[in-house]
C-alpha cells in the first residue's frame, strides 16, 4: 500500500477524547493504524456552573499532548481535531479552546450539534448496510437523533443532554430516582422533535459509548463475547428490562457486573433511560450497535472528498475491494474462484434452497479468502478467519461475520459446511485443475450434478489434493457429483 496520506482525528467529547490514526493509500485504499481513549469528563460540573474547570481544561491539555506526541511518533501528516458538546455548551469556550492551542498547538474546531449528527451519519452509513433506520448518539452532554432513508440524511437534531449532565442534574437524588427523572427529561426532549413519529417501527442504531455500553453488557449476559461489536444487533426488550434492573443497584455495585465497565457504571443507568425514552417512541423492532460514530465519518468524509456526497453506493463491495488490497489478496485468483462458486450455488438452488443471504456469504468468503497468508502461508484458512472477525470488513452483520469466518475454518452446522463444500469443488475445479470458469460445463440432472470439461476430468479428480470432495458432497447435498469423461 502505498501510503499518500496518514490522518489524525482527534474527539474532544464530553466525557472521553480519542484518537484515531488512518492511512490513506494513493488508489484510495485506507486502514486504520492507531486508537487511543482517555477519560477526560469535560463535563464535569458543567450543568451547575456553565463553564468547564480548571482542572477539566487541564486534563483535555494534557490528553491531547499525549495524542500529539503519538502522532508525532507515527508520523501522522495531517490532523483534523473537534469538539463537541462540553465546549460547545461552555460560558468559557474561548478560553478552552485558547489553552489548547497555545499548549499544544493544535486548533480545534467546535461543531454544532447537527454537525456532530452528521458525522455520526457518515461514520454508520458508510460501514452498515441499513437504508431506514433511526440513528442515535448518548453522549456525555448532548445526544444526537438522525433519521435515515434511503440511505440518506433525511434529518438531524441534537438536544443538550447526554448520559454524564443527566445524572449530574440529578445528583441529590437516589439512583432509582435519578433514572426515571433522566427518562422523563428525555421524553420531553423528543416531545418537541415533530419528525420523530417518521421514525415510528424502524430499526434504531446506536453509535457512541452508551450503545456500545449496552451491547458489552449484553454480549456478556448472553456469553457471546466472541462476536464483533459492530452490527451487533439486539432485542429492544432488553433496554426496559435492564433500565429497571441496575437503577436498583448501587454505583459500587454496577462496578462488579460482567460487562459494565468501572468508568461508565456511574453514568450508564441515565444512559440507559435515554435510549429507553427513544426506544419508547417509535417501537423498533430491532436495535443495532455501531462501533463506528463521528471519527469515523470525519475520515470518510476525507476518503470520499471527490465524491458530490461522501457516502458509499455498497459498503460491502467497497469494504471486500479495501479488504483485499490491505491483505495482499489475489484479485485474479479471488475472481475465478468467486464465479465458479457462484456458478455452482446457482446450478444447485433447488437442491439446497438457500437464501439470497447464503449466497452473498459464499461471495465474501470467496473473494476474501486467501486474505490469510498475508500472515502465513502455513494454516491459513485459520489466519483468514482471525482477519475477518478482528479487522475492518464492512457491511455484514455481527452474525454474517461469524458466518465468513466460520466458512473460512470450515466449522458450522449444514448450511455452512454445503457453503464451504461449493467453494472447495470451485477450487478443486479452477485452481488444482486450472479450468477457467467460462470453460466448465455443469448442469443439474436429476439426483446427479454433471461436471464437465474437454478431457477426462475423472482420472484428474482422483489424484487431486481434495478426492475428498465427492463423499462430502453427496453426504450434504443428497446427490451425486460425477465428472464428464470425453
């Protein structure tokens, strides 16, 4: 990858500044190189006084010249820093954002509310494949509502709450107390936002530390760990149920469950009213988390800077394409193995019955596969795996993403094993008998799939590194594979 830009992103919010380091390649692909979190708790205080203190503008100068120097040390060539809510609501922002740039030299813009909206926007709809939904961000002093569709901004609103100001209003009152009054004061918050009944039975997708707070503490409960926070998705349920749950227990005690980290177990309960009070007004019928928020849509925004609107036509094909020039994957040989799978799914419908959904599986699958000796040529198929669960692939669900990887191990239940079972006879078929896919003759008779070619396949088949294939294709499939002799 030939690098023509490193960017750093700084995100001075209102409880928490991050960094993010992206690299930006001269045909376009990118990857992310760096992160960095530090809990700042710019609002602190706030809603009492109005203004940020001392010790708060000191903890932001301090974090940020952390971030530069790690910057500097990774050679980042261009930075883009904001700041949201804290500074943005503070009597004292001139001052704030003075102090920073004299100790660190850095200029920081403030946006606006819907500005933030906006690259929360940016940051879901270029890596999630939804077209309507109700987004959402908890953040510490402000939350932002964006509702989408047909992929696009249809509106955005920010409204001067966010999880760390709602409990500090309530601070004299006990935690049960404090959390009904936190929903309340968000209700009357949505009850002004006349474009929130549009938003009535889609799905919600949450982005920022409160929704990935709620999908920690469910993965936990549920013991699904192993999964990918982004597009992780859950039943609402769970916000009523667990809002009632932890307003009874104590901060300390919200410290010591599975799932809740120590940082947000003060904040969490408000954090939870306020998505309840959303989730309450229009009935989703799912909520989706995205790991990916306002950073993320100010890169993409910088990626895409060509384009009339920075927003992806296909995140997936998009993400698959970045995915395959990052790990070194063989384009040509990705592409001959992807239509003879194709092929053979197709051919293979009205034996199996698999869904449209099966078939985009067996695309990713076999376009990213190889993806693994990137790392090492020995046991790759377990390499590939690792890369599509613990990297940047976009556009498939949490679950989907179990799915390629579980194609990639060949591990899983039927339909995952017939899946892996395609690809292996595509490669079998292309790569250890170097037939092109315009070249192969395939055709469904009966309980009997014909495969042909211009010589005798048959005699080729048993000498092949994966003989293997036919028994296995006959046990899952219920039908017999036979090879055309000429």
């Amino acid at each position: 990858m030939n690098v023509a830009e490193r960017l750093g992103i700084i995100d001075l919010g209102s409880n928490s500044c991050r960094l993010s380091i992206y690299d930006i390649g001269l045909d376009g692909t990118y990857r992310p190189v760096y992160e960095m979190k530090q809990n700042v708790r710019l609002a602190h205080n706030l809603a009492k006084s109005g203004k940020i203190p001392a010790d708060g503008i000191l903890r932001a100068v301090a974090c940020t010249k952390l971030f530069v120097r790690t910057g500097k040390l990774l050679g980042v060539s261009r930075w883009v820093a904001v700041a949201t809510a804290a500074v943005r609501q503070a009597s004292n922002r001139a001052e704030v954002l003075d102090t920073l740039l004299a100790e660190t030299t850095l200029p920081f813009r403030v946006i606006s509310g819907k500005e933030e909206g906006r690259y929360g926007y940016l940051g879901v709809i270029n890596t999630l494949d939804i077209s309507d939904a109700l987004l959402f961000d908890i953040g510490g002093a402000s939350s932002e509502l964006m509702l989408v569709r047909n992929r696009q901004l249809a509106n955005v609103v920010s409204i001067p709450y966010g999880a760390l100001n709602l409990r500090e209003m309530h601070h004299h009152l006990n935690e049960s107390a404090a959390a009904e009054e936190a929903f309340k004061t968000i209700q009357r918050a949505l009850a002004e936002i006349e474009w929130l009944k549009d938003a009535k039975g889609l799905p919600m997708v949450g982005l920022g530390g409160t929704a990935r707070a709620v999908a920690k503490l469910h993965m936990a409960q549920q013991q699904r760990e192993q999964e990918r926070l982004h597009g992780y998705v859950l039943d609402p349920a769970f916000i009523d149920d667990e809002f009632a749950h932890l307003q009874t227990m104590s901060v300390a005690k919200r410290r010591k469950v599975k799932g809740i980290s120590k940082s947000r177990a003060e904040i969490l309960v408000a954090g939870f009213a306020a998505v309840r009070a959303i989730a309450s007004n229009i009935a989703p019928p799912a909520l989706i988390v995205s790991r990916n928020g306002l950073r993320e849509g100010i890169f993409f925004e910088a990626l895409l800077h060509d384009a009339e609107q920075p927003v992806l036509s296909s995140v997936l094909e998009h993400s698959v394409c970045n995915f395959q020039r990052v790990f070194d994957v063989n384009m040509n040989v990705a592409e001959i193995v992807t239509t003879t799978s194709l092929d053979l799914f197709d051919c293979l419908q009205e034996v199996h019955h698999m869904s449209e959904r099966d078939r985009k599986l067996l695309w990713v699958t076999a376009q990213i596969e190889g993806c693994g000796c990137y790392i090492n040529t020995e046991k790759w198929t377990k390499h590939s795996a690792y890369l599509v669960m613990s990297s940047y692939l976009y556009g498939l669900t949490s679950q989907e993403i179990l799915d390629v990887a579980s194609l990639l191990s060949s591990q899983g239940d039927v339909r995952i094993r017939q899946l892996m079972t395609l690809l292996r006879l595509a490669k079998l078929l292309t790569l250890q008998l170097g037939l092109n896919p315009d070249e192969l003759y395939m055709r469904l008779e009966g309980q009997t799939l014909h495969v042909g070619y211009g010589w005798n396949l048959r005699e080729t088949v048993d000498v092949s590194a994966d003989s293997q294939v036919e028994e296995d294709f006959r046990e899952l499939f219920g039908c017999d594979l036979k090879f055309l002799e000429q």
